[in-house]
C-alpha cells in the first residue's frame, strides 16, 4: 500500500468550498492537455508555452495551487537567479537576445513554482495526473521519432530525424533523449509495483522508449539514462518494505538489461544506425578536442568567469567568444546570470537533490513515485555537465514536482506532530 498525504494549508478550504468542482475540474484537464503537448516542441514558443501560461494563473485562481512558506524558498532562489541574468545583460553587447533569454528563464521559473504548489497541494493524485500526460507527450514523440527514422512514413523523414538522429517531435535530438528518460523510469515503477495485467500492459511501452532514446544517438542523454536507471533501483532496494521485493527488483533489472541488450543488437544490425552510434559513444571526435572543440570552448568559458563576476549576458559566449554554446549547464549559468545567480543555480541542484533524497527515504514501502522523480532530477543534473539544460521544460517540471511532494510531506509530518 503506498503512503499517501496531503498537505496542510490554513488558506486552503475557503476557497474550495467556494469553487465549484466542475471548475476544478476543467483546470484539471486543462493542466493534462498542457502537459500533453510538452512533446510537441517544433518552434518556440511551444504550445505548452502558450497552455502553461494559462495554467499559471488557473491553477492559483481555482485554488489548485496555493502558495506557501516552503514554497516561497523555492520562488526566491528562481528569482535570485533570473534577477542575476538581468544584471548579467548589461556586460553583453546587445540586449535584445540576453533579456529574451532570461525573460524565458523567468517565465520557466514561475511555471515551476505554480506546479509545485499545485502538487504540494494534494501529491498523490496531481503527481499521477501530470505523469500520465507526461507519458502520452513521450509516447507520441518516440514513436514520431521511430516512424521518421525508419521512414515508416514517406516524406517524414526530414521532420522527425536531424543529421542522421532521431528529434521525434523535438527541435534538438539531445531534448528528445533525455525527454524519454522520465517516462522510461515511470513505466518501469509502473511495471516493478503494479499488478500483473497492468505490468502486462506498461511493459510495451518500455521498447518503444528505450529505442526512441537509443536512436536520439545523444551521448548525454544515454549517460542520464544509466544514471537515473542505477540510482532508481538503488532508491528502491534500500526502501524496499520486504526481501520479496527487492528480489522482484533484481529480476525486472535483469530482464531490462535484456531487452536493452536485445534493443542494442537489432540496433547495430542496421549499419546506418551502427556507424553513427558508434561515432558518437567516443569523446574524440573532432568536435570535442583541440581549442575549438567542445572541450576547449569549455575551458574558455571557465576564464571568462573567473574574469567576469557579473557573467557576460545570455548567450554571448556562443556570439562573441566561441562558435558554439558552452555545452555545460553550470558554467554557462555563470556566464549568464554571474556569480551571484550561478551560484544560487548550483545551490538550487544541490537542496533539490537534498530534499528528494529526504523524501524518498521516508516514503519507505511507498509507491516508487518520488524514487522515479528524485532518480530522474539526479540524471538530469548530471547531463547538465555535458549539455546546457537551463531551458528544458521537463527540467523545471521534475523539479518542481520533487519540491512539491517534499513540502507537502514536511506539511504532513508537522500535522501529525
């Protein structure tokens, strides 16, 4: 049986008695189309852009998503950040595309704090909601990314694929990849703790992400992948309420292995896929190595903000300093938002993973939710240091639901206390 809570809130039940449910209940179905079409992500701004802005003040007003102490810890730190970006696009020598930038990261960041509210709300129920749009929006873009690669479809190739790698309904295969991952460690949960027909039925949806993530041929995204994969099950081992399920862990890991053994081989049956795939697990190509390889741009970055307190302005470093992004999250939050806010970035990665460390250790014998979004933010922040996340929508999303099933459970044991 998995335990369950709600948070405390002393401004939480006028308004729900003033509401009527069916309104509650259009916001519900609007939040999970919002989440849906999160995969859909050709141009800028996405349709989840324009859905989530509505969300945004929905969510608050229907009293879905109401504000609390704990949660203006989390506000602040975002601001701190984005306020940091501002001061930052002064030192750049143009303004339109810095402010831009942050503005998006401003935007990013009251959507995360609105959806923790909304999940520190009532976990159980909103986490299952945003999941399971959050598993339609993967499965729709693994298998857009399937059909273009093989050319299922003819005249789709070129929209799926980019440069001989899956992008599915991404602009970037790199998003794609790492967009899998959530949706691949939830429906192995779902898998590993449901009954047999369930299992039965998420299990095929298992393949179809492994190979959506495999055919991305994203290096950061395979290593999120394993990551998130390792600390899941270690997660559910250690909080495992009986040897019956941690035997039950251990078989699931190994027929996984399997299946993506079996993935892999009837991957590099196919020479197309086995020479790119190939090409891309080694970190010597040329693109990595020498001064204006991936590797050296990285190092520049590092002098610039040794050099540069204030950060030099979003996206400058790719404009004026090198040919290409920094390709790691940490230093270019330094370049784009300056000590100040890059070290509130790095602060806020670090008490994210804190507390979801917290909260799965008491959800021993839980349902294996929080394991799947805590395992899942620690892969994310890892490829942070081979890729700049700062605006992947699913990023601000995990962690906005790892903050609101923290708080909420610290709610609940203050009650019970």
């Amino acid at each position: 049986m998995a335990v369950t809570y709600e948070a405390v809130s002393g401004t939480d039940h006028a308004p729900r008695r003033q509401i009527s449910a069916g309104i509650r209940g259009v916001a519900l179905v609007y939040l999970w189309i919002a989440i849906a079409v999160g995969g859909v992500v050709y141009w800028e701004p996405a349709p989840y852009d324009a859905l989530m802005i509505g969300a945004m003040v929905l969510l608050p007003v229907v009293g879905l998503a109401p504000l609390t102490r704990g949660l203006a810890v989390y506000l602040l730190l975002l601001c701190g950040i984005v306020a940091g970006g501002y001061i930052a696009t002064t030192q750049a020598g143009t303004l339109g595309v810095p402010v831009t930038h942050v503005s998006i990261t401003l935007y990013l960041a009251l959507s995360s704090v609105v959806v923790a509210a909304f999940v520190a709300h009532n976990p159980g129920p909103h986490v299952r909601l945003i999941m399971s749009a959050y598993m339609v929006a993967a499965l729709v873009a693994a298998t857009a990314a399937l059909i273009g690669y093989f050319d299922i479809i003819p005249g789709l190739y070129d929209v799926f694929t980019e440069f001989g790698r899956a992008r599915g309904t991404f602009k970037d295969p790199n998003v794609l990849g790492a967009f899998l991952v959530p949706a691949l460690l939830y429906a192995f949960n779902v898998v590993l703790t449901a009954r047999v027909a369930r299992a039965a039925l998420w299990s095929v949806a298992i393949p179809l992400l492994l190979f959506g993530t495999l055919l991305s041929v994203s290096r950061g995204a395979w290593l999120n992948l394993v990551v998130a994969l390792l600390v899941y099950s270690a997660f559910i081992f250690l909080t495992a309420a009986t040897n019956r399920e941690r035997i039950k862990l251990i078989i699931s890991m190994v027929l996984a292995g399997v299946c993506a053994v079996g993935i892999l081989a009837a991957a590099q049956s196919i020479p197309e896929v086995a020479e790119i795939v190939g090409e891309r697990a080694s970190f010597e190509q040329s693109y990595d190595v020498g001064p204006e390889g991936r590797f050296g741009g990285q190092e520049k970055a590092a002098d610039l903000v040794a050099t540069h307190p204030l950060g030099i302005g979003a996206l400058e470093f790719g404009r004026v300093y090198h040919h290409e992004d920094v390709h790691q999250v940490y230093l270019n939050m330094y370049l784009n938002t300056g000590w100040v806010g890059g070290t509130l970035y790095l602060f806020l990665v670090l008490i994210t993973l804190v507390l979801g460390l917290k909260l799965v250790l008491g959800d021993r014998g839980g349902d294996g939710v929080s394991a799947v979004l805590v395992a899942a933010f620690f892969g994310m922040a890892l490829e942070g240091a081979v890729i700049d996340t700062d605006h992947w929508r699913h990023f601000y999303l995990i962690m906005a639901m790892v903050w609101g099933m923290a708080l909420a459970r610290r709610s609940w044991q203050r009650a019970r206390s």
